[in-house]
C-alpha cells in the first residue's frame, strides 16, 4: 500500500513543495498532525521511514517528508474506521508485529555491545596475526591436446621463441588470445597438477609438459609475491558481521538453555496446517 502511495504523490509532492517546518529542530514528539484526537508525530515518521528500503530514501526530502505524513494520516482515518473488533487475522498479525519489533530490538542490543574497537582487534589478530606468508604466482601456459604437441612447443621455446606468440597460435584454451596469460593466483585456484608444476618453477622458467584433466600444458613462471595481508580497516564489515552473528547464536543459545520450551508434535504439528488459511476467516 505505501509503496503504491509513493508513487503516486511524488510529482505532486514535488510541485507544492515542503510542508511547513518549526525554524527550530523539533523533537521526536513534536505534533506533525492530527487525525480527530489523534497525533501523529516526528516520531512515528521518522520510525516508518526508518523501515523503508533503501530505494524510497533517495527521494527528496519533500517528497519522502509529505509521502509518509499522507500515509500515515490515511492509516489513521482507516484506524478510526474499524468497527468492534479487529479481525483474528489483524489481531494476531499486531501479536506477530510486536514480537518482531521487540525481537529486533534486544538484537539491535546484543550485536551492538559486541562490536568494539578491541573485539575487532582481538577478531583480527586471532585470524591474521600468526597466519603464514602466502606465495602468489604470475603465470602463462599453452594448452594442447597432447604430450607431443606440448613437447615440441617446449623445444621450440627453448631454441627462443616467443611464448605469447606459441599460445595465441596454439593453445586451445580460453587464455590464448591474450598469450596465455593466467594472471596471479594462489594455492587452491588451479588444480592440484598444474600448481605443483608452478609452484616448483623459477621465475622465467618454463616447464616440462604437464597433464591435467583439460589436456596437456606448457607452463612459464613470470613472478612470484607474497600476498599481503588485509589491514583491520579493509576486514572491518567482514569482522563486524561475525562479531555480531556470534553474539546473537550465544545469546540466543543462552536463552533458550534457560527457558522450557514445548513444540507440538504428532498429528497436531502436521506441516500441512500451514496451508490452512480459512483458520483465519471469523
């Protein structure tokens, strides 16, 4: 529905422009509008624009501003209009809303006293501090269908020729074009074969043909580094992320070591139930 709603009052938001604003920053519960007896806050604006995706907060504020504030007065009008009691599916749809809501909240919670600067630090140097340099290797090969062919492009290249020449002319696989270039890599990238026979090489050496599941190759070492490792900076959201997944599993973990819980089972949890929405009708 809000989203319908947007649409729909972006260009007229943008032709009567800003509703008018206190010169002075306002409060959180300073009165936006008013439904009958009901208000309608900065609060509750801001709350519902902080649910929105992102796509919606890229509107202009005037846009974002009066497109909220309309819905929201128009949920109010259709709030006032209820008469007696609320459907069963609105009243457990608001005990599922509440639930969530406070949910999120003690997550926003827990996540959030887990992430500091020590915890990142002390996440960072349990993975990189004590972790071994890392070989990467800058290669090129030739890949033929058979030992013969690899052999005799070894010869050849050993008399002189050019290497990136022999592979556009003869290498069958998809490196060819750009001279058998592979770029860097490191150990896990290629298959167990074709790294050995890298990894063995000096650099400007090429090797002796080598066997793999995709035919026979034609190697040459251009160069080798050492991988450098990421900076905190660089593994922050990555550290932030699992810092914060590991607070809620415990957490999680904690309450329900502490708290009974009971699931039905047998022909009163039958997985079919999910389907039966006409439980919901009154």
């Amino acid at each position: 529905m809000f989203r319908q709603f947007l649409a729909t009052v972006a260009a007229a938001a943008l032709m009567s422009g800003a509703p008018a604003m206190a010169q002075d920053a306002p409060s959180r519960d300073a009165v936006m509008a008013r439904v009958g007896e009901t208000e309608i806050t900065l609060g509750h604006i801001l709350a519902l624009r902080a649910s929105l995706p992102e796509q919606y907060t890229q509107l202009p504020p005037e846009v974002l501003f009066k497109g909220v504030l309309d819905q929201l007065v128009q949920q109010t009008l259709l709030m006032q209009a209820q008469e007696g009691e609320p459907s069963a599916l609105a009243r457990l749809r608001l005990e599922n809303e509440r639930r969530a809501i406070l949910a999120a909240d003690v997550i926003t919670r827990v996540t959030g006293e887990a992430v500091s600067e020590a915890a990142l630090q002390a996440a960072y140097d349990a993975e990189f501090a004590e972790a071994g340099e890392e070989t990467e290797y800058h290669a090129a090969h030739i890949l033929v269908e058979t030992e013969e062919e690899a052999a005799k492009l070894v010869e050849e290249l050993a008399a002189g020729a050019n290497f990136a020449a022999l592979a556009q002319e003869h290498s069958i696989g998809p490196t060819g074009p750009s001279g058998g270039d592979l770029g860097w890599f490191g150990e896990g990238v290629m298959v167990p074969e074709f790294f050995d026979a890298v990894a063995a090489l000096e650099a400007g050496e090429v090797s002796a043909p080598v066997q793999t599941q995709f035919g026979w190759h034609v190697i040459r070492l251009n160069e080798t580094r050492i991988k450098a490792q990421p900076t905190l900076e660089e593994m922050r959201p990555e550290l932030t992320d699992a810092l914060q997944w590991q607070a809620f599993e415990a957490y999680l973990a904690t309450l329900e070591a502490a708290t009974p819980i009971e699931r039905a089972a047998g022909d009163a949890a039958d997985p079919a139930l999910i389907n039966r929405l006409d439980l919901l009708e009154n």
